[in-house]
C-alpha cells in the first residue's frame, strides 16, 4: 500500500521526496515555512491538492515557532503570501492557504492559535483524502459498463498529487477495485516525466496494469482503437471550463477529440477558481531551461540551446466531456453547472 503523501504526527510534518520516485521511496520531515516553500517550488511535493494542503501546513509550521508578535496579521498575512508565491498556477495552493490564514485571524489568542491550527491543517488533510475517494466513485458510476475499460492519462493525478488516493487515479483505483479496469496507459509527461516515473510507479503499487508510452504516441494508440477514455486532473478550472493542467493537455484533448475518445478532467471543487471568466486569465508558469535540456542532471541538449518551458496549458471547455467533481459530474453548460457548485 502507498503510504500518504504528506503526514502530520504530533505537529510534526513528514511528506514523500517525489523528486527520488521511483528509485527510492524516502520519506522527510519538513520543519520550517521556508523548507516547505522550497518543497513546493522544487517539486518535492506536487499536485495541485497535495501543494494546498502543503501550503497550509506551512502556514502552521510558521505559527509553531512565532513569537506573539510575528503573529500580528500583517505577519501572518506576509507569511500566507510568501508561501503562495512558490508556485503561480494551481489555484489550491492559494485558496488552502488563505483558508488557514483566515482561521489563523479568527483566533485572538496565540497561544491557542498554536495548538488549534494543527486541528485545522490535519482536517484539511482528512478532507482532501474523503474527496479524492468521493470523486472516484463519481467518476466510476459514470463509467459503470458492463466490461472493463482501458483508461489513457498525463502526468500524475495519483496518490503523489494529493494527501492519499488520487483525483485522475482516484477513478482509476476506483474502477480498478470494481474489476472495470483493463488497462492504463501513462503518457511519460516531457519534460519532467511525472507519467513516467510517479503514475507507473504507484499503478505498479497497486497492481493495476499499466503500459508507458511516449507523449507523441498517444495519437497512435486511439487510432489503433486501445483507448475508451482519457481521465487527467487539473491545477485551476475557469468558471466556463476551461482547464489549465501540465503541459500536453490541451494536444491530447485535440487528439482525442478527432478520435472520438471522450476526455475528461478530474479534480475537487476547489480547483474552480470562481474569480475568473476563460482560461485566458489563467497565470502560466514558467519554469527552468534544465527542466528540458537535462534529464536526471545530464545534459541532453546542444548546451546553450534556447529553451521555452510553460508548466502547463490550457484546455478549452468545448474539448471536454465532463469534469469529474466530489459533488458530482458536470457537463452541457459549464458556466451554469460551475455556479451551481459555488454553494456546495
């Protein structure tokens, strides 16, 4: 059995190196708000609910070691900002954060604070477990066939991207424990290789078949047929559908699209970020060259080669078949199904 991402014991936090995976699985203690900002910006954890609950638990690491006046909310408030600046694009991180900070400014007391807010931040990683669960049984009653399925997903939307389960994987594990699951395929996710290294790994965990392919062979296994759903995760969602998620989303919903393969997002509500129209306002990240002139530290690419390297891009609404949420699965009109969620 995988062991949970990230874990809270007695104030103390503990999450997965992902950057070792799957060479080794070594488990470290996070202690500081700047460990943890580092964690998230380097991707030793990563997943748009995992740097939520990340981001939150950094929130609370500052807390534990605060004096009385470097918990004054301008301190506080400076703090939540420092730790959602690790990374620009999820909409978790900044929404868990400002969550715990508006707990934070709630309590008078910092003595209490101290104690209260771990009560806080371990429920906010209970809750992300309960949802990945709930998303996948949404996901699996919709596909309840009456013979297995072979699923295509990108990068990893696994147990690694969330506290424990999986949002994209959640499904699949799902449909895996109904005996629905023929096979997976994990795009290998240039230039990181999260499908490659993380989703097989933790598909291999569990015992669920699984084959790698590279993310240019995807057109060739639905022409071939091989494919009956793609399922992906996202790391923010607009109020009209529209999705950003790593990088090769947006191609792979063409592709799927021109193959009549219905594509599909999985992710908790809390990836909708309510305060934005289209996927245009959606804040693109940028990462290092390295990221794609190397790969495990060895250069592969001519040295000095101009390199563009975006996280992610951006999936229009009308590509997708259905996002898949813990309240249920949404389609048609996503602006007026989207809104509906707001109250939930």
């Amino acid at each position: 059995m995988l062991p949970k991402t990230i874990e809270i014991q007695e104030q103390r936090v503990f999450m997965i190196n992902q950057l070792l995976i799957p060479t080794k699985l070594e488990i470290i203690e996070i202690r500081t708000i700047e460990e943890m900002f580092m964690a998230i910006q380097t991707m030793i954890v990563r997943g748009a609910p995992a740097i939520g609950v990340s981001g939150a638990i950094g929130l609370a690491l500052y807390i534990k070691v605060s004096s009385p006046a470097d918990m004054l909310p301008e301190k506080l408030r400076a703090a939540a900002d420092y730790l959602i600046s690790a990374r620009p694009t999820a909409v978790n991180l900044a929404w868990a954060v400002k969550l715990t900070l508006n707990y934070a400014l709630s309590i008078n007391d910092s003595n209490i604070l101290k104690n209260k807010i771990w009560e806080f931040v371990s429920n906010l990683a209970a809750d992300d477990i309960r949802i990945n669960k709930a998303i996948g049984v949404v996901g699996a009653e919709h596909f309840n066939a009456n013979r297995k399925i072979t699923i295509l997903t990108h990068c990893n939307a696994g147990s690694l991207a969330t506290v424990y389960w999986g949002t994209a994987l959640g499904v699949i594990r799902e449909l895996n424990e109904r005996n629905k699951i023929e096979h997976v395929y994990a795009d290998e996710t240039r230039p990181r290789l999260q499908g490659g290294k993380l989703t097989s790994w933790e598909l291999m965990q569990d015992n669920i078949p699984v084959s790698v392919i590279t993310d240019n062979m995807a057109a060739y296994v639905m022409k071939k047929g091989l494919v009956d759903a793609v399922i992906v995760g996202a790391d923010r969602i607009a109020l009209n559908g529209d999705t950003a998620n790593k990088i090769g989303t947006y191609g792979l919903a063409v592709l799927a699209k021109y193959h009549n393969v219905p594509f599909y997002i999985a992710a908790p509500v809390s990836t909708i970020d309510f305060q934005i129209e289209t996927g245009s306002d959606i804040i693109i990240e940028e990462r290092t060259s390295t990221e794609v002139t190397h790969i495990n530290g060895q250069l592969i690419l001519p040295e000095g080669v101009n390199v563009l390297n975006p996280s992610f891009d951006v999936t229009s609404a009308s590509l997708i078949t259905g996002i898949i949420t813990e309240e249920r699965m949404i389609n048609g009109d996503y602006r007026i199904e989207i809104e509906k969620l707001r109250s939930c």
